[in-house]
C-alpha cells in the first residue's frame, strides 16, 4: 500500500531533520525502517506471480536489513548500543540518504503528472539527440518509432532510481560544499546524459534490427544494461575518491548488519 510507503519516508526525514541532540531522533528514525521494512515485504507477492524468484530473494533481504537497522537505532535510543570514538554515525546517515533519495524518487513514481513530465522531457532529449545524430525517428506521446519499430519510454529509462540514489549518497555527507558539489557533478548529469544514449542505442539498434529478430531484447537487456553496470561502477568510484565518507558508509553498514546478526544468532 502506498500510505506504508509515505509513512515511512515521512519518518525517516523526520528523523533527519530533528536535531541530533534531540532524544527521539533515533526511535522515529527506527519507526521509519520498521514501517519501510513492511513496505519491501510486500513486494515478493508480486514478484512471485511473474515467477521472478531473484526479486523475491531480495526484496526480503531489504526487508530484513531495514529491521536490523531498526534495531541498532532502537538500541542507540536505549543507550545500548553506542558508536565507537571516530566511527561516523553509521545509522544517521543510511536514514539522511534513505529518506533523501526517496524525496527524489518516489514523487515521479507515485504522482502521474510528475511522472508523465519526467517521461516527456526525457522522450525530447531523445528525439533531439536522434535528430542531431540524422536519425530519422518520430514520436507520438512516449512512443518512438523508428524504420517502422517502436519503443516506449517509461519511468524505467529516465535513470530516475540510479539519480536518486546518488543525490541521497551526496547529500547525507558532512562534507565541504565544493566537494558534495564536485560528487554531484560526476554523478547526476554524467548519469542523465549517459542514460540518453543509452535510449538512443536501443531505439537505433532496434530501427536497424542490428542483431535480428531479437535485436530490442539483446540492445535492452544485454547490452544496455550492462553498459549501464559499468558506468555506474566507475561513476560511484569517482564519488567515492571525492567523498570517502560513503565508503565508510557502506563498509559500516555491512560490519553493523554481520554484528547484528551474530547477537540475534546467539540469543536464538
């Protein structure tokens, strides 16, 4: 249900916005991951019925990490569980990045105008670049037909999620502005220009039926997506080498999910 899903951002970017001193940061910041655990629990009921088990797998696996992170933030609550001298405040910062990069985009998932503006204004780059690369193609609506073969642009192939994703990474590090500004520029437009391009070689080796009858599954599937891997890859290692704090991140994210699970294992 939609309402699961804005309760939990809405807690969460409470708890982002409340002072640190403020003792009820932390078990609004756990109610946020409890309520988003829910959330991702709901998900395998669909993935189930289109038989895509690797989804299953792990929309569970994120249900059960926002519940660890619960836990450590209720603790952190209690007084039970206190950070090391040094350590970045590891639970703080998955919340700031969650909660961030959820206000990005969320709103285009859930709210049709958003979503049909994020649509079109994409479609037009596309067609601009098809044109200036003298391409041929036409549009009707977010549909792109071209030598006769259509493709339709969805929410999927704005990069929207991958946007997302870093803005939240970026903006919940303490850090200078000229480096969280320096992480945004090797990050969000480098990632919409490349998702561009990405559209326009799927639309084209589609239109040229470059590798057969098969040529949209091969582009898309394959080829674009892997594409899309690498790119992501080398772009998070550039954001990582200006800011380090998000490795920091991940990597205490990762000790503090084997610890909690070690304690859980030792009570059953």
């Amino acid at each position: 249900m939609l309402i699961i899903l804005w309760i939990s951002i809405s807690l969460m970017l409470l708890s982002a916005i409340l002072s640190g001193k403020n003792r009820y940061k932390r078990v609004i910041g756990a109610g946020g991951w409890t309520v988003f655990s829910i959330h991702w629990l709901q998900q395998p009921f669909h993935y189930i019925a289109i038989d895509d088990y690797v989804n299953v797998a792990l929309t569970i696996a994120m249900s059960i990490f926002c519940l660890l992170i619960a836990r450590t933030m209720y603790l952190q609550y209690t007084n039970r569980y206190t950070p090391m001298e040094g350590e970045i405040d590891i639970t703080y910062m998955a919340t700031n990045a969650i909660a961030i990069g959820s206000v990005f985009y969320f709103p285009f998932a859930e709210i049709s105008a958003l979503k049909e503006w994020l649509i079109g204004m994409v479609t037009n780059n596309i067609m601009w670049t098809l044109n200036m690369l003298g391409f041929s193609a036409y549009r009707a609506g977010n549909m792109i037909t071209y030598n006769g073969h259509t493709v339709e642009i969805i929410l999927g192939c704005t990069a929207i999620e991958s946007i997302a994703l870093f803005m939240g990474l970026i903006a919940s590090v303490n850090a200078p502005m000229k480096k969280l500004l320096s992480a945004f520029m090797v990050s969000v437009p480098v990632i919409y220009i490349l998702n561009i391009l990405r559209d326009v070689f799927v639309v084209v080796a589609y239109g040229e039926m470059w590798f057969g009858p098969n040529s949209f599954e091969i582009a898309h599937h394959m080829i674009a997506k892997a594409g899309s891997g690498v790119a992501l890859f080398v772009i998070a290692y550039m954001v990582m080498r200006i800011l380090p704090e998000i490795l920091e991140l991940i990597d205490g994210l990762w000790n503090m999910t084997t610890e909690q699970i070690n304690k859980l294992r030792k009570k059953v």
